[in-house]
C-alpha cells in the first residue's frame, strides 16, 4: 500500500503566457507578474522552457524572473552552450536537461542516458559547479533512470506524455508502465519529478500510485484550464491533486 503523499510541488511552466504575449507584441501579459501572482496563488515553483528561438519565453525573461521568483525556478531546455552559460549565470533552483531539436514543437522523448553519458556527465559536472540541482529528462525506462544516477543527476523528470494517452483508455495500463523507472528512482536515491500532459483528471491516479514524486510540471494544460475556471482556482484544484 502506498505511503502518503509527501506533498507533491506544483511548478507552473508559463512558456504559454510568454507565447501569448509574442502574439501581439508589447508586454501583455506581464511574464513576470503573471509568474508571481502564480506564486501568490499557491505555486511551489515556476518552469520555463527558454529555445533558442524565443518563441515564447525569451533569455531577457529568464534572467527577469530569477530576481522575482520567490519560490523555485526551473529552467528547461537543450544544454547547448549559449544555455548551458545562461543557467550557470542565473543560477536557478534546478535545471531540467530535455533533448529538444531546433524545429521541435514541444518535448516529445527523453534522454538516452547511456548513449550520452559523457555528454550529461560533463554539464551535469557544470551545473552541480555552479549550485543548481540537475534533474534528466527520461522515458519511462528503468536503464535510462539508472543512466541518470550514472551521470551525477539529482533527479530525474519521468516524461508523461505517454501515461496521459494511454490514460484516457486504460489508467491501471497507464501506471504499470511507469511503475518500474519510478521505482528504480527511488531505490536508487533519485529525486523524482514528472510532467507532460499531466491534468487534474490523470494527476491523482499517477501520485496516489507513487508518493515519493517530488515535483510535477505543468503548463499547457494548466494554463488551458485557467481559461475556464481563472488562474487562481486553477492553481486550487492542482495543488489539491497534489495533497492527495
């Protein structure tokens, strides 16, 4: 029988505020009071997803937001070096190292830990050097979850993107496939974080199956239901979904 839930973290990713403040130009919304009414509202954490094409959030905001983030900040992206100089200047909570292409629309894979062992060894060595906790984007693969422990990650972030599809026709399909990389994790003394497609629906079964999920981040989705029930209510109900 699964423990209680530790309190799972809600980091909100407002990559979505930033692409529709791009739409129209100007500076409405406002990333940075719209990432601290987040804060207000009960958000442990705020993500942003920075692509070398500022699409949505831009490096400008990346270094805004660390000067008004009171809770975490989590930077996400591909550690090529432009980023990996900017997150070692930042220097926020935790990066999230994800392998996105260029041209990619949104993150869709994990990390091939061992393939790219060297490659994850020596920025992880340079994040850890710079005093931010380094969590690797994985599927939900007990060997990759291994190849992170291997290359001194402190975490790793279990992409979900998967478990939400399979979810809709077959919930206890959807956890048993994550249950062997969340389980590896944990005995091996990796922090757990998850995200993708997670929602207030598909949210609860995942946590109440593995309590030791240390952070969940979500944004799309998150930000979707926002328009419904208003960011504040929203942020409610998925701080809820983690207090199960």
């Amino acid at each position: 029988m699964p423990q209680k839930n530790r309190m799972t973290r809600l980091s909100v990713n407002i990559n979505k505020i930033a692409t529709l403040r791009n739409s129209r130009g100007g500076n409405v919304p406002d990333v940075e009071q719209f990432a601290k009414d987040c804060e207000r509202f009960g958000a442990q954490g705020i993500t942003v997803h920075p692509r070398p094409d500022e699409r949505h959030i831009r490096r400008s905001d990346v270094y805004a937001l660390k000067e008004c983030v009171t809770t975490e900040l989590n930077i996400e992206g591909n550690p090529e070096p432009a980023f990996v100089q900017m997150v070692c200047e930042v220097k926020p909570a935790q990066v999230t190292l994800v392998p996105d292409g260029h041209e990619q629309l949104t993150s869709n894979h994990g990390w091939d830990t061992l393939q790219h062992k060297a490659f994850l060894t020596d920025v992880t060595r340079k994040f850890h050097e710079s005093g931010v906790r380094v969590s690797v984007f994985v599927n939900p693969i007990a060997a990759m979850v291994e190849g992170a422990k291997a290359v001194g990650a402190d975490r790793v972030e279990l992409y979900t993107g998967p478990y939400a599809e399979l979810y809709e026709q077959d919930p206890e399909a959807a956890i048993a496939m994550y249950r062997a990389a969340a389980e590896r994790a944990r005995d091996l003394g990796l922090g757990l974080n998850a995200g993708h497609d997670l929602s207030t629906t598909n949210l609860p079964a995942l946590l109440k199956a593995f309590p030791w999920v240390a952070e969940v981040s979500i944004g799309h989705q998150l930000i979707a239901d926002a328009l419904y029930w208003g960011i504040e209510e929203t942020i409610r109900r998925y701080r809820a979904c983690c207090e199960i």
